[in-house]
C-alpha cells in the first residue's frame, strides 16, 4: 500500500477520492458525536457538567501525537531512502499537529480552572504538552527558514526524530511524577477506568477527530505536491524562454 | 444511543450546571481551530491547482508556437 502511493501521480489519484470521504464520514461522526457528548452523556459526579470538556481536550491530544507520529514516521523515511512524499507527509502534519496540541492546552488550562482551581500548573504532563508544541513550532520555523528544499527537509527531519524523545516523556509524565493531572484512565493495565457512558462517546469523538486529521493531512499533502509541482513547471518555463 | 437527554430544557443545557463559560469556550476554541484548519488546507490546495493549471497552459502553449514557427 504505501509502495503503491509512494508515487505522487498515483497518490494525488487516491488522495482525489479518499479525501472527500474522510471529510464527510468526519463531519457526519463529530456531528453525531458533539451532540451524545454534550447533551447525552452522563455529566461527571465530581465534576458535574464541566468534564465535557474531555470530549474536545482528549481527542485534540490523540492528534497531537498522531501528527508526530506520522512527522517522526516521514522524518525517519525521508532520512533513510531521501523520499519526497514522506517529508511532504511530515511537512504536512506540522501545522495540524501545532493546532491541535494548542487546542489540547488550551482546552486543559479552561478545564483546570473549575477543577484544580487553577489555569496552569509546572506539572510533568502540561510542561511536556507544552513542550511538544514548542517542537512542532520550532519545527515550523525551520522549515521555513531554510529556502533550499534538501536542506530544509533534512534539518526539519533530524530536529523532529530528537524532538520525538518528548513523546514517551508526555505518555509516562503521570506515572514518573506525582501531578495534578489525572492518570491514564484509557489505555491502562485492568482496561479503562471511565464509565462505559462517558467511554464511548469519547471513543466517537476520538475516531471523528482521526477521520478529520486523515482528510486534512491528505489535503495538505496534495497542497505541497501541487507547490512542488508549481515550483519545476515555473522553472522549466524559464528554462525555455531563456 | 437509546438514552435521555441530561438536560430539561435548552436554558438549562446552555448554562452546562455553572460551568457554561469553560464549557463553551473550550468547544469554541477547538470549533474555530478545526473550521480554521480546513478552510486554510483547502484554500492552499485550490490556489497550488489552480497555479499548476496555468503554467501547463502556458507552457503548452509556448510549445504549440514554438511547433508552428520554428
């Protein structure tokens, strides 16, 4: 499969039909699922109604680490084989990836306030969220900094595979150090503690949230092809008038 | 999903028990971040097309004049 779409012409063909239907098959999941969170699922007995903000928090923090996984996953091909569509991969998952971290944040500060009591705390899990963003900012930057593509993939290549050290560090945060966030509740050894109520309308949103990262990174992938595209036709046009 | 709604009334679902200000604002923020997201991926990807589909026209169309006077 991914020697079949490691060729741009045959990937913009696929990406043609499959981006559509992941757009609608995520609008129709977080439509259905914006309504079961909000209005159906039972609220919080400690919290009360304010946990429904996990319905946004958890899922936008699934894509922040699906965008690095699939930036680390690229970043490692593209070092090993010098393939284009996996720097365009990781390229493309930079800016959902920086997006979705920073609604993970954001939503976790709001959370925090009628929880904790508090918009932030220097805790191991928000300190190493926020770090995550810095990287995928840093990320970002030097991309577009670097105006030669060869060298701009391969900085942005090595920052991203030093950078996925953080990943772990986020995952186990909440075992190593003794936080204000909550432990894992999900993927957990003697399987998830949340209530089945509350569980599967999070589950919902979550593949929603994966289906819309999916249509968006096929999108944005099939953006920076055509740019590249642009780039040698604009050239070879030049090349002729000269 | 056989299930009731936890709300009485729509007053009392946009209140969200006290909470409504945290509640709405982080739905909010994660709304805008994803109409965001797509509205700027699609514009970048119909603007990259439309780019390409002028310069292969102008580029068939240096050739076609460069195959009629040669």
């Amino acid at each position: 499969m991914f020697n079949y779409l490691a060729n741009p012409d045959r990937f913009m063909r696929f990406s043609k039909i499959a981006t559509p239907i992941f757009a609608v098959l995520a609008v129709a999941i977080l439509g259905y699922g914006s309504v079961w969170s909000l209005a159906y699922a039972p609220a919080d007995y400690l919290q009360g109604q304010s946990a429904r903000i996990m319905f946004v928090h958890v899922p936008a923090a699934w894509v922040a680490f699906s965008a690095y996984s699939v930036m680390a996953g690229g970043s490692l091909v593209y070092l090993v084989w010098r393939h284009n569509l996996a720097d365009v991969a990781a390229n493309a998952a930079s800016g959902i990836g920086a997006t979705f971290t920073a609604v993970c944040l954001l939503s976790g500060s709001i959370w925090g306030r009628p929880t904790w009591g508090t918009w932030w705390v220097w805790d191991g899990r928000l300190t190493s969220m926020l770090v995550l963003l810095f990287i995928y900012l840093g990320y970002i930057a030097l991309r577009s900094a670097i105006s030669d593509k060869q060298k701009s993939a391969s900085a942005g290549a090595i920052l991203c595979l030093v950078g996925a050290v953080n990943i772990p560090i986020i995952r186990y945060s909440v075992v190593w150090w003794n936080t204000l966030h909550q432990p894992a509740a999900i993927i957990r050894k003697g399987g998830p503690s949340i209530h089945p109520e509350i569980l599967q309308p999070l589950l919902f949103m979550g593949l929603g949230f994966m289906l819309l990262f999916g249509a968006l990174l096929l999108l944005k992938m099939r953006a920076l092809i055509l740019q590249n595209r642009a780039a040698v036709l604009a050239h070879r046009l030049l090349d002729e008038i000269s | 999903m056989f299930m009731a709604s936890q709300f009485t009334n729509f007053q009392e679902f946009l209140q969200m028990g006290g909470y409504a200000g945290f509640v709405w604002a982080a739905w909010g923020i994660a709304f805008v971040a994803i109409v965001g997201l797509v509205i700027r991926a699609y514009q970048h990807e119909k603007f990259w097309h439309c780019e390409v589909e002028k310069l292969e026209a102008q580029l068939n169309q240096k050739r076609q004049a460069e195959n009629e006077n040669p």
